[in-house]
C-alpha cells in the first residue's frame, strides 16, 4: 500500500470514528492492541483503570485545546462538526464517570 493510499484510509477512518462518536474509544482500544492486552484475556477491574487515565487524558487535552482557540478564527462545518462529535464523546465519559462516583446522597438527589 502506498503512503497516499494508507494516510487517505486512515482519514477515512479517522472520520467514520469520529460520525459514529467513537474515535477516543477506538484509540483505547488500540492502545490495548500496542500494549499487547485484550479485553478477552482482562477482567473488567483490569481494563477501566486503564480507560479511565486515557479518557481522562483525552479530557484534559481538549479541554485545554477548545480555552485555546484564538480569538476570531472561523473554523469551517466539518470542523466544527469533528470537534462537536469529540466533545459529546467525552462528555458521556464524564457522565459515566461522575454517575459511577455519585456519592449515595447525589445519587439519590438525582432520582
């Protein structure tokens, strides 16, 4: 495969994950591939702790990219569409997150 033909699939890629809301957890999974770990060989105390440093990661990344932006710059649709797709990712991370560490009284306040 040629170096065009492999970055334009890559791009292909790359924005189908990020249509589908799904682009950080796809890196995760990656990352588990590179470090030769599975989710089949894991157990689910294994892995989140795991997935939660690299959502967390991710987190504080682009929340510092999107206080970064300078002033007057006009993104484009697409753009703005990849950044609004990262962002509703991570903020169902956030959500998970913040349900999954609810102490028993702002559970209930919820509810």
């Amino acid at each position: 495969m040629s170096e065009t033909t492999h970055a334009k699939l890559i791009n292909e890629i790359t924005n189908k994950l990020i249509d589908e809301g799904t682009l950080i957890e796809a890196g995760f999974v990656i990352f588990l591939d590179k470090e030769g770990l599975s989710k089949e060989r894991l157990s689910y105390e294994q892995i989140e702790p795991l997935r939660l440093a690299f959502f967390c990661g991710a987190q504080h990344l682009f929340g510092t990219i999107t206080t970064m932006l300078d002033e007057g710059t006009e993104p484009t649709d697409a753009d703005l569409r990849k950044m609004d797709s990262i962002l509703h990712e991570l903020q169902r991370f956030v959500e998970t997150l913040k349900s999954r560490h609810a102490s028993p009284k702002t559970s209930a306040a919820r509810e």
